[in-house]
C-alpha cells in the first residue's frame, strides 16, 4: 500500500468513528416552583347598599324677635341658653304708646255699644251704624298690632341663642333683639348623588353621629327631597329631620348621615384577593383551576365594607379564588394550597 492509500484510509477510519459516537443529551429546563397560596371559595352573602354622607345640624325653625318700630326696651325676660315656650313673653317695649291705644280702643267700644241699641231701636241708620263699627275694628286692629310690637312674645318652643339689647336700650332697627331657634325636631340638608335619586323615599330612616357626642347614634328621617339637581355637583338636597327630644344635637354640629339604599345578594372576596394591574388601575382575583393552577379573572368592584369586597361580575358565587400570595400570582402558574 503506498502512502497516500495509508493515508485516505486513515482519514475514513476516522470519519466513521465520529458518525458512530452518540451526541451528548441537553440540559432539562430547571423546573419553577409552584406559589404557596391560600384560599377561600365565594360565598353569596348579602350586601347593604349604604352612602355616608357629610352635614351640618340646623334648627327647624329661626325666628328673629323685633318689633316694626324704634322704641325703649322696658323689661327683658330671658337670655341666651334659655328655653322657651311658643307664646311666652320675651321681652316689653315702653308700653306709652299702646296705653293710649287702649284708650281710644275701650271708647270705640263703648260707642259702639250706645250707637247698637239705639240702631236696634229704629233710631239710627244702618250706615251710621256700619261707620261706627268700621271705627271701632280699626281701633282694634290698631291696638293689637301695637301690642304684637310692645309685648314680644316667642312664636315657637325654642331656644334664645342670641340676645343684642339691654333693658333700657333703644331699639334701633339694626339687630334683632333676640333669636330663638326651634331645635325639637332639628334637621339637616344632605346631599346626595343624583345617581341615588330615585332610591330616596319620604319617611325613609337614615343613621346619624356626631362628632361632638362619640358613641351616640341617632336615627332621622327624610322629610322632604328637593325636586332639583345641582348642575355643578350633580347632586340633590334630601331634607333629614332629628326628633332630638333630649336636645344634645345642636345647630352648627358636624355629622355623619349614613343611608341604607337596600339590601342586594352578591358575591364576595377578601380585599386581599383583589390584585390592580400596575398602569391601568384594572382589578383582577385568581381562580383555583382543576389542575393546580391559576388564571386571572378581571373583576367589576362594588362596596368595600370591613375587608371585603362586592364583586359585580367577573368571579361566581363558588369558585375558589387566591387570597394570600395572589399578588405574586401569574395566568397559569401552579399553585400550592397551605393552610390559612
């Protein structure tokens, strides 16, 4: 054999050892680890559809005490924290004035009186009579109009909560001399979205709390729904009255006024279930698939209460969805359940 035969044989020799030589196996991708997870199966439970409102007492009812005309304020019966009952005398103006009414009111009747037997006996003209009578209701209408103005008197049950004169001062048109505010009932104007307008009813209950009296709730009642809506804040007034018949409810308190719009049955997760996607605020839970993983469901949130949420649409009442560890969660990845 001569030496380039040698060496084309040697050369095929090795070329069929590497075509017999078995390639090396790949590398098996690492396996990821399932998520540890824990879970709760929706309940259908019902949903209390409640607002909570923002609002001022006010008095039922404010009325200023004055009367039509300067005059010399005589006498002074209550002050300010007073409580008063419709009808009782405030105050008396100098009473000059309304003596000589009187005067002139007691003779006009005792005319009258004279002038009506002699009319019933035929010896006076019903005209004459009837200008005699006119007289006479002018000189009472008079007197009673001034003693409206000299005697002031509450025309409600209230409370004084503002008195700007002294006995002895002039009345001087300028300021009332007293305020008396009705405060049995109070009530309070909320305002409510026009989105609930046709979900208020008159008579309706309401809850209410104050700031200024912790622990204490009290319950009102629509009494009146404005028919209009602001073209600003889209919202409406809704009228609330208080009975308020142990009088701790003032005006000018800040209050919570809650009101229940009804009862509705809905599912419900734990706000700890809810993830947000990161950039468009959408909400999404996890539901537990048959085979050990997961796929993300976009949810429609209702009311938020304790720590809980509604859930409008996305999740059915029964499926199992992720609560701790769901924010780690991906579409599709495996789980494993833990105890919670």
């Amino acid at each position: 054999m001569n030496r380039t035969t040698a060496i084309l044989a040697a050369a095929l020799a090795v070329a069929a050892c590497g075509q017999n030589k078995t390639a090396a196996p790949a590398a098996a991708p690492a396996e990821i680890p399932a998520t540890r997870i824990t879970i709760t199966e929706v309940p259908l439970q019902t949903v209390a559809h409640t607002e909570v409102y923002s609002s001022t007492v006010q008095a039922f009812a404010v009325n200023n005490i004055a009367p039509q005309s300067g005059n010399r304020i005589q006498k002074i019966n209550v002050d300010v924290g007073s409580f008063v009952s419709k009808g009782q005398i405030l105050a008396e103006m100098d009473k000059v004035q309304l003596t000589q009414q009187k005067l002139q009111l007691t003779n006009a009747r005792t005319e009258l009186d004279r002038l009506k037997q002699l009319y019933q006996q035929g010896g006076l003209s019903q005209s004459d009579y009837e200008a005699v009578e006119l007289q006479y209701n002018v000189a009472k209408a008079a007197y009673d109009n001034l003693e409206q103005n000299t005697i002031l008197r509450s025309p409600i049950t209230g409370v004084v909560t503002a008195r700007n004169y002294d006995r002895g001062d002039m009345y001087t048109m300028t300021q009332p001399i007293f305020t008396v505010q009705q405060i049995t009932p109070v009530k309070l104007l909320v305002g409510v979205s026009e989105t609930d307008y046709t979900k208020v009813k008159p008579g309706q209950q309401v809850s209410i709390t104050a700031d200024a009296l912790p622990g204490k709730t009290f319950t009102g009642k629509v009494n009146k729904i404005y028919p209009t809506v602001d073209a600003l804040s889209h919202t409406f007034n809704v009228e609330v009255l208080v009975s308020n018949n142990d009088k701790v409810l003032r005006p000018g308190m800040y209050c919570k006024v809650t009101v229940n719009f009804g009862d509705s049955k809905s599912a419900v997760v734990p706000d700890e279930a809810v993830v947000r996607q990161l950039g468009s605020g959408q909400r999404y839970v996890y539901i537990l698939n048959g085979d050990g993983t997961v796929r993300s469901s976009a949810v429609e949130l209702g009311r938020h209460f304790g720590t809980s949420y509604e859930i409008l649409s996305g999740v059915a009442a029964g499926d199992t969805v992720a609560v701790s560890g769901a924010s780690s969660l991906k579409d599709g990845a495996k789980v494993e359940i833990v105890e919670r």
